[in-house]
C-alpha cells in the first residue's frame, strides 16, 4: 500500500503527517513556522523516517504555482519575515527525493474537504477561511484554480458596515475583506473575545464583510457550495448568520433556491483536517504524474 506524506505550512505553525487518507493519517508533528531553514530542515527530518511514496504541500503563500515559471514552488512576496523567495517545493523535494505536490493551503483544504469532506461529490465550490487573515480556494470543474498566481480572495472590495469607521487592517489596501472582518481585524474593534453580547456583535459585523465578499465569488464562480473554517467562523452561530446575510445581499437575484438551502454554506467537514487532507490528495497526484 502506498504512503504519502502531507504538509500545511502555515504562517504560524506547520503541520506535518503521513497516511493515505484522514482516517488513518498519523497524529500530526507540529513545527513553529520561524525561519526557512530550521521549519522545512525539520519537515524533511520527520519525513524520512518514514518510506513515502510521494508528498504534498499546501502553503501559506503568495506561492508561484505556475510550473513554466523560473521561479515556480517559491514562496515570493510574503511579509512573514525571511520566508519571501524560499524555495519551498525544491527544499523539500530534494530533502525527501521522492515526487512532490504543491499548492496553496486554502486549495489544499479545498481539495481535501472535496474528497473527504463537505465538498464530496460536488466539482464547483469554494473553500474560504477567516482566521488571522482571510483567504480562499476554488476547485472548478473538480481542479484547484490557479491561473496567473492564485486567487487572493480575502482582498475583495467591500463597504464599510453603517457606523464603522475602522481603517482596515491590511497594510496594501486597508478596507478590503481581510482588512475589515479577519480575526487581528475584530480585535482592534472589539478586543479579545469577552461577553457573549461583545462576540455576537463581532460575529454579526464579520457575517456582514464575509457575506459581501462572497456574494463577489457567488457571481463570479458559481459555486454549488461554500464552505467557510477558520477561527472566526468557529463563533456560535456564525455560518447561519453569514448565509442569511449573504441572502439579504443577493437580493434574489439569481432566483436560485440552492442559494437558500441550509446547505449552501457550511464548516468543513474534516474540521482542522482539511489542509493536510488536501497535501495528501496533493501527494497523490504527485505520484500520479510521476508514474505517468
């Protein structure tokens, strides 16, 4: 039987683990994300202990994911410090020396949450995650959409809510949708999360942002399906109140009733798992490819 192993790196830490699927995925090693060399050296240290078929990635980005591209597998332009043009796909692939798969982390828990998850059985939908930013991946036609880099959407144009007059906490645009409704972003309105009247109001005004940006990706990909995880989305009530939003927002237009079913918009169905599912199917391919 083969072995894969799964990688999601993120800005904070990074999750590391080997199986074939998340039903036997070992419990996963985390490693603090700090500089390139002690992170992905500490990647490639766990892996080897085992015999792998292959590995998957799914990374925090922006990634260059275009495989023409001189610089593809390279994480380029990120403001997480001494990560911008570390070679990530090329670290690990010569640290294991077996096919590597690479992705961004939102398409990763995309791709995971289409094969074992809430996404199975559907080929359009969009996996968005509002946590300490906000970020999304597509899967059209039953593959991740990556075209000239890889889509940005948590920097949608949104409106400021009636009396909120927060400048945004991204540094390149201020008011977009991570600016406006990620988690660092409703701390600096609302603090850490205290009363239970504080956090439904923070949750009301984040479904408000959220529901804008999606109803973007709604008129613009279609999608049969939106499934929303991060630590944002985890407040009571937050799914049910951004699908109501983003009902509002859409005005019936179009007059789809899928729109309003309950199963419109949901967490995911692997929880925390997703990313590194979406490695393994990412590590699957990758041999896939390489036998071929």
């Amino acid at each position: 039987m083969p072995l894969y192993g799964a990688v999601e790196l993120g800005g904070t830490k990074t999750l590391v683990a080997v199986g074939t699927s998340p039903t036997d995925l070992s419990t996963p090693r985390r490693i603090p994300t700090t500089d390139p060399g002690a992170t992905l050296g500490s990647v490639v240290e766990y892996l080897n202990q085992f015999q792998l078929d292959s590995v998957g990635i799914a990374s925090f980005g922006p990634v260059e994911l275009r495989r023409h591209h001189d610089s593809y597998g390279v994480i380029t332009t990120t403001p997480k410090p001494g990560w911008a043009q570390t070679p990530v796909l090329e670290t690990i692939g010569n640290g294991v020396e077996v096919p590597v798969g690479l992705d961004t982390d939102v398409n990763g828990s995309a791709l995971g949450e289409g094969s074992w998850g809430a996404g199975v059985g559907l080929t359009d939908f969009v996996y968005i995650t509002v946590g300490t930013g906000v970020g999304g991946g597509a899967v059209v036609g039953g593959r991740s959409l990556t075209g000239l880099g890889h889509p940005e959407m948590g920097h949608v144009i949104v409106t400021p809510a009636d009396g909120d007059d927060y400048p945004g906490r991204c540094p390149y645009h201020g008011v977009c949708l991570e600016g406006m409704a990620s988690g660092p972003a409703l701390e600096d309105r609302f603090g850490s999360p205290g009363s239970d009247d504080t956090e439904a109001t923070a949750r009301d005004l984040a479904a408000h942002y959220i529901a804008q940006g999606l109803r973007n990706i709604v008129y613009t990909l279609a999608p049969q399906r939106i499934i929303i995880g991060g630590g944002v989305s985890t407040m009571p009530g937050f799914h049910d109140k951004t699908h109501a939003e983003l009902t509002d927002q859409l005005a019936g237009y179009p007059p789809l009733p899928e729109h309003e079913q309950s199963g419109f918009i949901v967490p995911p169905g692997l929880g925390e798992l997703s990313g590194l599912a979406g490695a393994l199917v990412l590590a699957q391919e990758a041999a896939r490819t390489f036998q071929s």
